[in-house]
C-alpha cells in the first residue's frame, strides 16, 4: 500500500546526521584522539551483529573524549550512541543526550557541527511523532547548514524535510524541499541519498493522487538501484511501482512487475521479504482474475508472515484471501478470514492505544528534562553574570524587570498549550470512550443476553410452560445479539472504510439469504476507492441494505436475490428479486417500515427508487452521495 511507502524512507532520510560517524578533525589535541576514533570504528563494525557491543565501544570511547576534553570526539560519539539508542527505542535516553550535545556543540563556534547535533535532536522527536519539533530543530539546522554554503548537508537536510512535512499534510511544502534536494544531488552533492530522494518525491505525488506523475519517478529509481546492485531499493521500488499501477487500474502489467519483485524480494532473503514477494503475487493474480494462482501465492505469503508475526502483513494477507474466496464463491473461508482480518485489526487498534498512551507519557518526561536542563543552563549563566559585574544590584533589577516580562508571556504562551493540549485529550478520550462502550456491550451485555437464551432453552423442555413463549425469547435475544454485534462493528474505527462496508453487507446479507434456502447473487467490485464514512452513516448505510434483503426474504416468495454495487461520486446499492412483487395497496401508509426506510435515506442524503413488478419482482435501488469522502 502506498502509505507503507513512508517506512522504508524514513530509515534514508532521517539518520544522515549519525552517519558521519567517524571523526575526522586535523587538530593536534591529544594522542588519546587516535585510540577513540578506533574504539568508533570497532563499534559501527559490531553495529551489524550486536548493539549491545557497538554501544560499548561508543561510550567507552565517548568516556575517554570527555576526559581528555576533546569537544569534537566527544560530539561524534555521542552521535554514534544517539543512533543506538532510536534503534532500541530508548528515544528519551536519545533525545536528552542529544540536547546535551547541542550545549556541547556551541562552544565549537563551528556551523556543522551545531547544525548535525540540531538535526540528530529532530530526528529522535520524529522516532516519538512529535513532528512539529522535529520540523523545528530541522529548520534551525538548515539555516546552519545555509550560511555554512555546505550543499551535501544541505541536500540532505531538504530531503529530511521532505520526509517530515507529509506526516502533517503539508504535501506542497514537501515537494518545495525534495525538489531542491534532488536538483542538488543531480549537481553532484549528497549522491548517496538521489535514490530515497526520487522515492521521497513520488510517495509524496501518490498522496496526491497523481499516480502518472509519479510512475516516472518510481522507474527510474528503479533503474538506479539496478546500477548500484542495491537489493533493499530494488524491493522497495518494485513494491511501490506495483502498488501504482494497481491505483492506475493497469492491472495487466502488474503480474511482470510482481515477479521481479519477487525476485528482488528473495534475494534480500528475510521471511518479511518473502512475504512481501509473495504478497505482491497474490495482488497481481487476483486483480487479473486468476483466483486460484493468487490464492497459492497468498497462503505462501501468510506463511512467511505468521513466522516473525507481523501484524498488518498478516492482516492484509487475510483480506487478500477473503476477496479470493468471495470470489471463487467460497463463502465460508471467505468470511473465515474476513473475521480473521478482523481480529488481528483490533488487536492493532488496542496495541496503538497503549502505544499513543506510552508515547504521552514519554513526551511529559522529556518536556520536564528539558525544563531542567534549561533551568540549569540558566542558572550557571547567572552565576557567572554576578562574577563579573561589579554593578550587581542594578543589572539585577534590569534582569529581574526583563525576567517578569518574560515569565508573564512564558505562562500566556503555557496557558495557550495547556488549552490545545486538553482539547487534544478531550478527542483522545471520546475515541477511548467509544471502544469502552463496544467492549462492554460486547462483554456485558452480550454475555446476559446468551444467558437469557441458555436459560431459555432449558426452559423450553419443561413441562406445563408454552413453546411458543419460549420460542419468543430466544428469537428476540438471538435478534438482540445480531444489533449489539452490528452496532460493535460500525462503532470500530477500523471498519469505516468503503471497501469493510461493502464486504461486510455481502457476508451478513449472505448469510441471511442462504438460512431461508434462496439462492444469492453479489460480486463486490475490484476496485474499491478508499472512502471513510462515520459510523453513523456506515450503520444506515447496512441497515437500508439488510431491511430491503429481509424484506425480499419474507414477502417475495423469490427463488434468487442478488445484489450489486455501483461506485463513481455516489455509491449506488441494488437489491432485487424475482419475486411475485407487491400490491401498493396492500402496504399501509406510514407504515413504520417505510418511515425508517426513508428516514435512512434522508439522513445519509441520498435517493431511493423501488421499481415493482409482478412478473420480474422488487428492484430496491438507493444512492448515497460520496463527496468529501475521499482519502
């Protein structure tokens, strides 16, 4: 998928600034100099194989550099520790130590390095999705790197900024930058980062959906990577041509492209390369309707993802089989791994949530260790201040004047945060809330339910108490049941695209048609845009369908119903029958029936037509308008 793109070039575009790793000054400071650039050395030797060794060597070098007190060494280890640190996703550990290197680096007086040590603190803020200070220390960076005239930085810090600006939606201000990036690498600066550059500027061209654009780009990244011998990018690249041609809805070239990602992807030999290889085969298969090669390949690539449990493979994999089954007319595998889809989607959901949770406290620790070290700072400047100046008292008052000023705009400006800040966990809390509600009628009110209809049943053998009564019971819990589940699955922000709506309206409708023993007919379409609605609308939307499916089940005596999709601005719904029909005048006015079905309509503000025949049956048509829909 194309919003995958961004992982494989955050690794290219934000870790430049700890590339530079090994210290190349030409002062004349100490003869220690020589052993801490070889304990460097040996350590990014061991960073292949062995963090946990590599981290040694970097700190025992960085001990030696603070005591000999060599500035410079000392900030290139630090840099080499900071690396290992976000790979270990010990970003406060990271994100303090690199603060500490930026103090460090302002006594040098030397752009460069002020500048890296500013561009290693934003890279740890984006390791914590804090992406509008990783934009700001990126920013004071790239003024450094401006008036330094250095162009290999500074094609690699447009390109970092490139990266970071999509994660926020300003896609136009992220072409800017990578534009200079890439006219800067092609001028012969910063070569080693063209290629992610060129992936950088098509991922960016695909959110803006403007796929031909971007093709161009993609081939001939692809073509370089083929030049350097470089796997990684050759996979990459290949993936991502893939991906587009399927959103161009050029399906005839995919299954080409598919096997020589495949290729790519076995020659870098990981089992979530192979997965991704095989992955790709099953897509290219299926959108070419050949189902049963596509269904060989996917149960390959499941196989390789179920081996390092990689989650949104794995759920992708299982929607992937859940539309080969649907299409084969599989119906009882392909609701089998629609479920299974759905289970490893809120296993996710639940898994962000205690991430988000973990990350705000992360975030509420770091801003109290910059507070202190700020405070800190402050403090020694003080001290030094009173040291100097014989006029204490006057300066003091000045100070203490300015200090006030200050201190009254810090709190107006804390104030302002603090109000953003509590908005932002108002939201938080209401989507908390939402799943809080799923589970307990989930959990609670489902679970008493089934205990009514247990209880029910054992009733129902009993003498001298009526069937009938009994029969009441456990149909209105088992309907009960079937409103709470549907009400879960429309509560579930994992299920408001689309594609999740018309798959599920497919296998509930299914169901449905195949217990009153009619045949059913529905192929969903293979190009499914991506649309969000809200639950709400996904709800009506269900209901309008199941209400109009139930109906032909009880009153038309059909032997077939079918339904059928239609999608360009508007989503348009068919159900029919070929039924005995219906008489008008049979159905009364204002029945409530035909009051929620056109109370429905009105609040997804679409149109309903119901075309009535007694030799050809009911046709129920309605659309719903998709406009502001689109992703």
């Amino acid at each position: 998928m194309v919003k995958n793109k961004w992982f494989f070039l955050l690794i290219f575009g934000i870790c430049y600034a700890q590339n530079n790793k090994i210290i190349n000054s030409e002062s004349s400071l100490k003869n220690d100099s020589l052993k801490i650039k070889s304990l460097l050395k040996i350590g990014q030797k061991f960073e292949e194989k062995s963090n946990d060794s590599a981290l040694y060597y970097y700190l025992k070098a960085n001990n030696l550099a603070k005591n000999t007190h060599w500035v410079e060494g000392e900030l290139g280890c630090i840099s080499n520790i900071t690396a290992i640190y976000n790979i270990e996703g010990q970003y406060n550990k990271s994100l303090q130590l690199n603060l500490y290197s930026v103090a460090l680096a302002k006594k040098t007086n030397d752009y460069l390095w002020i500048g890296r040590c500013l561009a290693n603190v934003g890279t740890t803020y984006i390791y914590l999705n804090n992406y509008q200070k990783a934009i700001e220390y990126n920013l004071k960076a790239l003024k450094l790197f401006e008036k330094s005239n250095n162009k290999d930085f500074l094609a690699r810090m447009y390109a970092n900024l490139a990266i970071i600006y999509p994660r926020i939606e300003q896609y136009q201000k992220a072409l800017l930058y990578i534009d200079k990036a890439i006219l800067l690498n092609e001028k012969g600066f910063a070569t080693d980062n063209y290629i992610a550059s060129l992936n950088t500027k098509a991922n960016i061209l695909c959110y803006l959906k403007k796929y031909n654009e971007a093709m161009p780009l993609y081939l001939k990244g692809l073509e370089t990577a083929k030049k350097q011998g470089d796997k990684y990018q050759l996979a990459v690249f290949s993936n991502n041509i893939l991906d587009t041609y399927k959103l161009l809805g050029k399906y005839s070239k995919m299954i080409s492209v598919a096997q020589n990602h495949f290729n790519y992807c076995k020659d870098y030999g990981t089992n979530e390369m192979y997965s991704s290889g095989y992955k790709g085969l099953a897509e290219a298969y299926f959108y070419n309707k050949k189902n049963q090669e596509a269904q060989v390949f996917a149960d390959k690539s499941l196989h390789y993802a179920l081996k390092d449990t990689i989650l949104e493979e794995m759920k992708f994999i299982y929607e992937l089989k859940s539309k080969i089954s649907f299409s084969l007319g599989d119906l009882k595998n392909g609701n089998y791994f629609f479920d299974k889809a759905k289970s490893i989607d809120s296993q996710l959901v639940n898994d962000d949530i205690i991430k988000n949770t973990q990350e705000l406290e992360a975030k509420y620790e770091t801003e109290k260790k910059e507070l202190k070290i700020k405070n800190l700072t402050h403090e020694s400047e003080i001290q030094k201040y009173k040291s100097k100046q014989k006029l204490w008292i006057i300066f003091s008052l000045i100070i203490g004047i300015i200090g006030i000023t200050i201190f009254t705009y810090l709190q107006y400006k804390n104030y302002q945060n603090k109000k953003k800040f509590i908005l932002q966990e108002k939201q938080l809390s209401i989507a908390e809330e939402r799943i809080r509600i799923a589970n307990d009628m989930h959990d609670d009110v489902g679970a008493g339910l089934s205990r009514i209809r247990y209880i029910s049943t054992i009733l129902k053998n009993n003498e001298g108490i009526k069937n009938s009564e009994i029969e009441k019971i456990i149909s209105l819990s088992d309907e009960a049941v079937e409103k709470m589940n549907e009400i879960i699955w429309a509560l579930n922000q994992g299920n408001q695209k689309l594609d999740e709506l018309i798959y599920y309206i497919r296998s509930q409708c299914s169901e449905m048609v195949h217990n009153a023993s009619i045949e059913f007919i529905c192929e969903p379409p293979t190009n499914i845009p991506n649309v969000i609605f809200g639950w709400k609308e996904n709800r009506n939307t269900y209901l309008l369908a199941k209400e109009a499916v139930n109906n032909a089940i009880k009153h038309s005596k059909a032997t077939i119903i079918s339904i059928h999709f239609e999608i360009s601005n508007d989503l348009k719904i068919t159900i029919s029958d070929n039924g005995i029909g219906y008489n008008p005048e049979k159905i009364r006015k204002g029945s409530n029936g035909l009051k929620n079905f056109n109370k429905r309509i009105e609040t997804l503000e679409g149109s309903l037509n119901i075309t009535n025949s007694t030799d050809n049956g009911v046709t129920v048509s309605f659309t719903i308008p998709l406009h502001n829909k689109f992703r």
